[in-house]
C-alpha cells in the first residue's frame, strides 16, 4: 500500500492556493505558513484526509494578525482593567484609522513647517477643563506621577498622607513609583485620620511638593479624616492632586468621584489623572495645572522618554470632542430599558430567565458603588464556552448561574450576544 503521507500537498503548493495567497497579504506569510505546516502535520498524523489539508489551513487562519480577540464585555464593570478598560467610542476608532497612515501629527501642512505635536488633542483638553492654564500628555497616570516628581522633587520630599499610599495593581505601588524618581517621601498623619497640621508640621527647604492620591481603589470607613484640596492650597509649596480615574468634570451619577475642574479651581497647582477610564478614551496620563508647572514637566528631559503616540493623541481628541464614549452610556444606562433588552433577550434563549443585580465602575474608579443593573441569567455552565467562542463573551458567574449584565453590554452588541449564547447552547 503507498503512504497516504506521500498525498500530503507541498508547502510551496499550498501556499500557492489562491485563498491562501489572499490571506498572506492580509496576515502575512509567518502565520499563514504556520496554518499551513499544522494542517499538514495532522495529515500525516492521519487526523484528516491530504486533500483536505488546504481547507483546514483556511478554516485555522486567525481573522486579523494580532492574537488579541474582541470580547462583549458582560461583567457588569464598566471599566474592566482585563478587557481593555474603555472601550472607545466609534469616533475615537475611526480617528485611530486616520492616524494610523501618514498625518499631520507634528507638521503645520499650511506653513510647511513643523508644529507643536498632539496640538488637536491638547486643545480639546485645555477646552474641555478651563480652569487649567496648561495641558499635557504622557502615557499613563503613573506617568504623569513619574514626571512630576522627577520635575519637581528631585533629591527631595513628597509630603504625602500614609492613607493613601496606594498599590495601583499588579504589584506596583505609588511609593515605589515616586521613590523611583529620587524623591524621598515624607509620611504624615495615619492610615485613618490626616490633618492639615500633619501636613504643615512636614513642611521644610526639602519639601517638593505636597501629593494628594485620590485611593481610587479602596474605602477606608468608620474613624476617618482627610484634609480637601482647598485646605492643603493654603500651604505655601507646591500640590499635586491624582484624581486617579480621569472625570474632568462633575459627574452626577458618582458625587463623592474627584474631578479635575474641581480640584483646580479648589487650588491644585497640578493634577493628574488616567485617559482611559471615566473619561473613556485611550490609555493615557492627563497633567492639567497651571501654565507655568505644566511647561516645566513639558520641557523636561523625561517627558520625551514618556510622550504618546499619534494613534493615542487622535484617540483622546476624538473622545474629549466627539460623541458620548461607551463608559459615560453605561454610567448614566436607564435600568428599565435595560430590562426590557434582557426580558427580549431571555425570550428567545432556551432556560434563561432575567435577574436585578449590581454593577460596578471598576478600573480603579468610584469603589464601593453600586449601579442597579439587570443580567440575562443562564446556566453557570455557559460561562466557559461563551468565554471561549466567537465571539467572545465574558460575564460572570453568581450565586450557581452564568449572569451576562447588560449594563456593560452596548445595544448594538445585543444581537451578537444572542448568536453567541445560541451558539453555545445549541
């Protein structure tokens, strides 16, 4: 008998295929050929037919050429740091697009001369906080921590409450942060209770600056006591205040939540904050203080080391201008329209019933609120196969049942979700 493994297609032939051809110039040869050895291996493993091994290398070819997939985020947190934090408005992708070839970025196309780069960005920040005399940029709110200090207190001291000493996730802990800079911190007051005396009594030729941290990420109740900002502007140094989760201004829905609009006109001098939460754009670090601070981390040699991309600039642009950004919709979402989406979902899904329940801001932001919210309750059974199909769809597993909480679903993402619980329940 001949050796079927002799029928096995060559690679060079395969990759002649004209579907395989289309796919390398939208993949790329590497994980089109990759698609192309693993269905050869399991022809020769006897694991399919040798005439079948192209269509099994079309059917493995991944959709796009990065390995990270869409999700419908389900969880009921609406900035969920392990998908991404905000999902991005439809304006603030399609400006991605735009950025993504060539752009004016950091070129003034009326003079033919350079111009100052991110300026579009800028000026949607500077519009959107008044109160701030200047605006920057860098890549994350850690960032902007970072150059605060190395512009600020090199050698120096950071007055700060031991109450908000906070750890940011992953092991990263602010302290660590600022140390890093050379800066040393000064601690003051007590886990519970700081007074502006605490702070007063700290003060000397050493101090840098005085660091307010809004602790984004966990509530200390019962015998507390913080000093406001309006109360530590009194103090003749310096203050930096990091609202963390990045309101710029009021939000109704989350009344005890630090803004940046706010904590200017109380006195900050500098405030820092993430682009990439309650703002609901891109991950970036906001610095909004006044003219003169703003221009002294601008200038500093580490702010080009720490500096945004195009793609970040025409992201943040399109959010702060553009239209209401998926996470500021699912912050204010009216809960009986979010039940009439689950009553019209659960009727068309075989054992699912619809359930109240309570979600979350997440990502660092408002801790201890809830948000009444209403979920399509399913078999906790469902919860891995819609995790691992496509599309992906994550929710969360409560009390035995498989909650997908529509508080975090958008609308339009509502008929996918059908697909997909259909998909896994067929």
């Amino acid at each position: 008998m001949p050796d079927p493994r002799r029928r096995v297609p060559r690679t060079d032939v395969l990759l002649a295929h004209p579907r395989l051809a289309d796919a390398e110039r939208v993949l790329g040869r590497a994980l089109v050929k990759a698609a192309v050895i693993a269905a050869q291996d399991r022809a020769r493993a006897g694991e399919i037919e040798p005439e079948e091994v192209a269509e099994h290398a079309i059917a493995a070819l991944p959709p796009t050429a990065t390995s990270l997939r869409p999700v419908v985020n389900a969880t009921g947190v609406v900035v969920h740091t392990n998908l991404g934090r905000a999902p991005l408005s439809q304006a603030a992708l399609d400006a991605v697009v735009t950025a993504g070839r060539s752009t004016d970025v950091e070129f003034d196309l009326a003079t033919g001369r350079r111009a100052r780069r991110g300026r579009g960005a800028l000026a949607a920040l500077a519009g959107a906080v008044p109160a701030a005399g200047g605006v920057h940029v860098v890549n994350n709110n850690a960032a902007a921590l970072l150059l605060a200090a190395l512009a600020l207190a090199p050698g120096k001291e950071i007055v700060i409450s031991r109450g908000e000493l906070v750890e940011i996730g992953d092991g990263f802990r602010i302290p660590e942060l600022l140390e890093s800079a050379g800066a040393r911190l000064r601690e003051v007051g007590t886990t519970n209770r700081t007074s502006l005396r605490d702070y007063s009594s700290a003060l000397g030729p050493d101090t840098g600056f005085v660091l307010k941290v809004h602790p984004s990420n966990f509530r200390v109740t019962g015998f507390t006591a913080e000093v406001p900002v309006r109360e530590l502007a009194t103090l003749d140094v310096p203050l930096v205040v990091d609202i963390g989760s990045g309101l710029l201004t009021p939000h109704p829905a989350l009344p005890d939540e630090p803004d940046a609009t706010t904590a200017l006109r109380d006195g900050a001098d500098l405030v820092t904050a993430s682009g990439d939460k309650l703002l609901g754009g891109p991950q970036a670090g906001l610095l909004l203080g006044t003219a003169e601070l703003v221009e002294r981390l601008r200038r500093h040699p580490a702010a080009r080391a720490l500096r945004v991309d195009k793609l970040t600039l025409a992201a943040l642009e399109a959010t702060v201008r553009g239209p209401e950004p998926p996470v500021a919709r699912a912050l204010v979402a009216d809960v009986t329209e979010l039940r009439r989406r689950a009553e019209a979902l659960a009727a068309r899904i075989p054992d699912a019933s619809v359930v109240s329940c309570a979600a979350a801001v997440g990502g660092g932001g408002a801790p201890g609120v809830e948000l009444p919210s209403v979920a399509v309750s399913l078999p906790e059974w469902c919860a891995e196969p819609l995790r691992t199909g496509t599309p992906s769809v994550v929710g969360r597993v409560e009390h035995g049942r498989c909650l997908l909480d529509l508080r975090t679903v958008d609308p339009d993402e509502d008929e996918l979700l059908l697909a997909a619980v259909r998909a896994c329940t067929s």
